[in-house]
C-alpha cells in the first residue's frame, strides 16, 4: 500500500502490544509510543480492514501524562514501551485492559475489579535477563555516519531488535536489572573485544559468545550464564576474569549451544564456580532458582500475587489443594502450610525436580508434584488416585487452560477456583466456560511489569 500522514491525530486510549490508539474517519489508528492525550501527525504503513497502523511524525499537543523516558535505549531495544507514560496511568490502562477483555471477550457476571496491586518499584525491578552477542549489531545513525572509519566495531551485546532476529542493540546501560548487572555485561563485553573473542553470528551459525543470562535475588546472591559453542582456553579465561572481578558472583555456570537456537533448557549448563543455585526467600520460605528454574522475575511482585492467591483459596488445613500448571511448585509450597495435600501437575520434569526440592529445603512434607502434559494427565485415574480437590488453583501460560482441563474442572467441581493469568483476553475465554457452574467473586489485576502493557490478574471462582 501507498504510505499516507494523518494530521492532528487525537490519542485516546492504549491498546494491544503497548500501541496507543486514536481514530481516524471511524477507522483504529496503532501508534507506537504515543500517549493518550497526546495530538499527533502519523505516517500510515499498514492498513487492513477497520484499524491501521502507523509512527509519529511530529507531535503536535503532548499529553500531561507523557514523561522523559529513563534509559537513552528507548524506542529500539522494544522492552519498556510505557516508559514514557506517567506509571499511575500505566497502572489505569493495565486494570482498564482487565476489564475491556472482561467485558468485550466474557460472557460471565463479576464485581467491580479491585484496585490494581503496584510494583514498588518501577525500575531494576528484574531479577533475570538474558543478553545476545552479535558480530553485526544494530547500527544507529551516529553509527551510519562512522561505519567506514578504521576500527570501527560492529560488535554488540545486548537485546534483539523488534522484527530483527539477526540484529542485537547493543546495551549500554539497561533499568531492568539492579547493579551489579550493567557492570558485568559491559566488562564482559570489553574482556572480549580486546581479546578478540569472536561474538556470535546468528546467520552464518559462527561465533564463540552466544548469549549471558544474569539472575539475582533479594538475598544478595548472584548468578551468572555465559552460552558458548565450545568451552575452550579462551572461555575459561574469561570465565576466571569474571570470577576475579566480580566475587559478589555466587554461582558461576556454563552451557555450550550448537544448535540452531539460542533455548538453554535442553542442554546441560555447567558449574564452574560456586553453588549450583541461587536462593530466593519469600515470608519464610526459601526457593533454590537453578539455572533454567522458573521464577517469577519481579521476586516482591510474586510475593503479592501469591499472597492474593493464598487469600482467595480460603485454605483450612483439611482442604485437599491441586496447583495446576505449577511450574516450580512456588505456589503449591507457598500454601502448602494451611492446606491438607497440595498436588501440583507440570509438564517440565526439570521444574517438577525442583518444586519436589524446594519442598525438602522447607520440611514440607504435604506436597505430591506429578510430571506430564495436563491434558493428558489431569484425568478421573489421576483424580482418584490423588483425591478429589476442594480447591483448584491454575496458572496456566498466555493461551490459557487446554479445553480438556476446562471441562475436567467442570466435572469434578471443586468448591472453589483460583485463576492465576498473564493474559486476561484467554482468561475470559476460560473464565465464560467456567462460569455455567461458578460465580465470580473478585478480580485482582497485578503490576508485574512496570512500562510494559503486561498484566497478572487474580480471579476466585465459587460454585
């Protein structure tokens, strides 16, 4: 199609992906990092049937809710595309999304949704990030005008690009992830260049450095992850710089990928310094975070949506518990101590070897874990084999619970339900289902995310 401007713009919501939205002669305008309130001229690139898609050209009126971005990345690197909106409108726009999807996708009655739980903090809130190493960086237009010169270097250490799988921007300082994070990747970065360590190229499938993946916890433990495709002299060296510089790390791991994608959770990570683990804590109750563990990665975040879980359960200590979907068990061992039985069902035997861990660090001894895909596994055998559940608790991934899940929850129709969800527009389609049988009681939105459109939502279901 043609490109063509919209002037004056008028933007009155935030829609799906981050992307404001304004109206054009009855038509949806998507306008990346615009915000509402603001007046803009756009330039239309797409254009389907009853919505278009388009960037800002100038803007005319800024909006009294628009801030000065944090981090000089904004824009490119594709992560935090609210930065540039006030964070209580953040916050009105997350809880508002709860509710459209609710109201547009559900076909089910529920009360008014409760205030929106906030993160306390906005920034370095993440406890893991993964970085990529690329020999062809994304090049900017200082970069553009430079490129010809002697020495010029290519090489980046950073995030991937939206839309560019082949180009890496390479991060000069990131707000995700508390110190001592930046430094660590920047003298990684600097260690290698002036070695001339190869950094990776993802076309061609050459390169030594792959990926760094950085985890830390609330209790000051460190770990670190660098992906190579050979463990080699050059590595090892490298690996000891690290050490020497950085003895605040307290697990220092290692994994050779050779594949033709960057997943670290089928290879072997390797220990070369350290523990195996990190520890997190959570009330009293301690989680060892391996090196492909899930954790939630905004740890005091987790604390309020498993406590708003906890909450919802109504749990007394001879209630029988099913934690469905639950990963590393965080949630079955969170509320194991005011229930009868927790049995917990997750498809990654990795995970489920550390939720039965996790559950031997804390002396519980009340919970079962079971591996296998839920569709498959959440059976009438199973039922009978475990006990029938008076309490449900599910958190499911973004597409929701499989519809075998749905109707077996129908069937043996527990007294209550306890819908964990990062994705409310699946959780009303499961949610309509549920609810020929069930009432919606409460909805609970979570801030996990700052600056991003994401959202955690609570519901509890009673029959």
């Amino acid at each position: 199609m043609q490109h063509y401007t919209i002037e004056n713009l008028e933007i009155t919501d935030a829609g799906a992906e981050g992307k404001a939205v304004g109206r054009h002669n009855g038509m949806i305008v998507f306008v990346p990092y615009a915000v509402p309130g603001d007046v803009v001229d756009v330039l239309v690139f797409k254009k389907k049937r009853g919505y278009a898609e388009a960037r800002i050209t100038a803007i005319k009126q800024t909006s009294p809710y628009r801030v000065e971005p944090l981090c000089p990345h904004f824009g490119l690197c594709g992560g935090c595309k609210w930065q540039n909106l006030q964070y209580d409108k953040q916050l009105y726009y997350k809880q508002k999304q709860v509710d459209d999807n609710f109201r547009h996708l559900g076909k089910f009655d529920y009360p008014e949704v409760r205030p929106i739980l906030a993160s306390d903090q906005q920034s370095f809130y993440r406890n893991k990030l993964e970085f990529t190493f690329s020999n062809l960086r994304w090049l900017d237009e200082e970069d553009m005008a430079h490129r010809e010169e002697p020495g010029f270097d290519t090489r980046g250490l950073g995030f991937h690009i939206p839309g560019k799988f082949d180009k890496v921007l390479d991060i000069k300082h990131c707000y995700l992830q508390a110190d001592p994070s930046n430094a660590i990747r920047t003298a990684i970065k600097a260690y290698a260049t002036e070695h001339n360590l190869p950094f990776y190229n993802i076309r061609d499938h050459e390169g030594l450095l792959r990926n760094l993946i950085i985890r830390n916890t609330s209790t000051g433990e460190l770990m670190v992850i660098l992906i190579v495709t050979d463990f080699n002299a050059e590595v090892k060296a490298l690996l000891d710089f690290l050490s020497e510089k950085f003895p605040e790390i307290t697990s220092l791991q290692y994994a050779v990928n050779t594949k033709l994608n960057d997943a670290v959770t089928d290879l072997p990570v390797e220990l070369y310094k350290g523990k195996p683990y990190i520890t997190e804590q959570m009330e009293d109750l301690k989680f060892n975070i391996g090196p492909v563990s899930f954790y939630q990665t905004n740890s005091g975040q987790a604390y309020k949506l498993y406590s708003t879980a906890r909450d919802f359960a109504q749990l007394t200590p001879d209630k029988v518990v099913y934690d469905l979907y639950t990963g590393t068990g965080t949630i079955a061992n969170f509320v194991a101590r005011s229930a009868k039985k927790v049995v917990g069902i997750e498809y990654v035997d990795a995970a489920i070897r550390d939720a039965v861990s996790n559950s031997q660090l804390n002396g519980i001894t009340n919970t079962e874990f079971c591996v296998g895909d839920m569709a498959k596994v959440f059976t009438d055998e199973f039922i009978a084999q475990h006990g029938r559940p008076d309490i449900v608790i599910t958190d499911p991934p973004r597409a929701g619970m499989h519809q075998k899940v749905v109707e077996q929850l129908l069937k043996i129709h527990p007294e209550r339900i306890v819908y964990v969800s990062c994705n409310p527009a699946t959780q009303a389609r499961d949610l309509t289902q549920l609810c020929t049988q069930y009432k919606v009681m409460a909805v609970q939105p979570v801030d996990m995310f700052p600056h991003t459109h994401h959202v955690e939502n609570v519901v509890v279901l009673e029959r």
